[in-house]
C-alpha cells in the first residue's frame, strides 16, 4: 500500500521517496502530501479529476477523508479562513511545464465552488484571469502558455463565507508588447 504523506515514510531516503513517487505516478496518483505541503508531479496529459463530482468530494472534509488532491488545499484553506478567520497564502512553485498555472486554475475554481454566491462573482474573476492569462502569457520552447510575470491574486469573501471579489497583482518579468493583432474575429 502506498503512502498518501512522505512525511510518514519509515525510511525517508532518496531512493524510497522516488521510488514511492514513481509507483503513486505510475498508478495514476500524482498528488502526494509532504507534511502539509501539496507535490504534484505533472503528467502533462489530461486528467478527469477536476469536475464537479470532485468538488463535491472535497467540500468541507477532512484531509484524511480522501486521496491528496489540489482541492484538499482549497477545502482546508477556506474552512481555516471561515472557521479560525486565520489569512491563507498558498504559494505554487516549480520549473516551466510543471503545472503551476493550471493548479493555481483548478484551486480558484474550487475556492468559487466553496464559496458558492448567488451573483456573477465567480465568472467574473475567472473572467479576469483569462484576461491577464492574456497579457502575461507567451510561447517558449519549453512552454506553449509561459507565464512571464509573477502574478497573486487574493479572493475575498464575506462573513458568512460567500466569494465576495477578487484583488489582482501582477510583477512583470518582462517588457510586455502587442506582437500580433488578430482581425479574423
């Protein structure tokens, strides 16, 4: 059986936590917890695990009621947000290709579906991140849709804990610019 948390390894070498990564990959679990610390390893190919049915699996639960996933981040998150009023900052991190801006994708949504409000709220801040997804985005070698800036967003609530808006930041990397203009619209 394997593990769900690398913390809680017997034997915590190089060679059991690759090992271990490699059999949860190979079984298609590339969601593995690291004390509270979420590492996913991207299979770069299309996964079903991000629908509804799986908003559901991961509302208001306790970590240890399912398999790790980017929406037990978001369900943890915002029941400390709600029920501790404790600010949370979750911070993705890695190189080109591995994920980072589908993640931080996928655990917005989440967030919206949590905070479920009888409002347009959660289609406009998507809305809003398709826009500056569009002037922060480019081609590189590596990456079809490379993130050049560093960008946070903070999603607000109200008190009883329906998505309220949404305040975006955006660090340049570098000189943005228009290359192209599409007329074909």
């Amino acid at each position: 059986m394997l593990t769900e948390d690398l913390a809680s390894l017997n034997v915590l070498t190089e060679e059991s936590i690759l090992t271990e990564l490699y059999q949860r990959l190979h079984q298609g679990d590339f969601h593995t917890f690291v004390g509270d610390t979420l590492l996913v390893l991207n299979p770069n190919e299309f996964q079903d695990i991000y629908g509804n049915q799986f908003h559901d699996r991961y509302n208001f639960k306790s970590r240890s009621d399912n398999e790790p996933h980017i929406f037990s981040v978001a369900d943890k998150a915002y029941q400390d947000l709600l029920h501790n009023e404790e600010k949370q900052h979750i911070i993705f991190s890695g190189e080109s290709k591995s994920g980072k801006t589908s993640n931080a994708h996928h655990l917005i949504k989440h967030f919206i579906y949590l905070g479920k409000s009888s409002g347009d709220v959660g289609i406009r801040i998507m809305k809003a991140i398709d826009v500056i997804h569009a002037f922060c985005h480019t081609s590189s070698p590596l990456n079809e849709n490379s993130t050049r800036c560093v960008y946070q967003t903070q999603l607000t609530f109200g008190p009883t804990g329906k998505a309220s808006g949404a305040i975006f930041s955006l660090f340049q990397l570098e000189k943005w610019c228009v290359s192209t203009i599409d007329n074909t619209a």
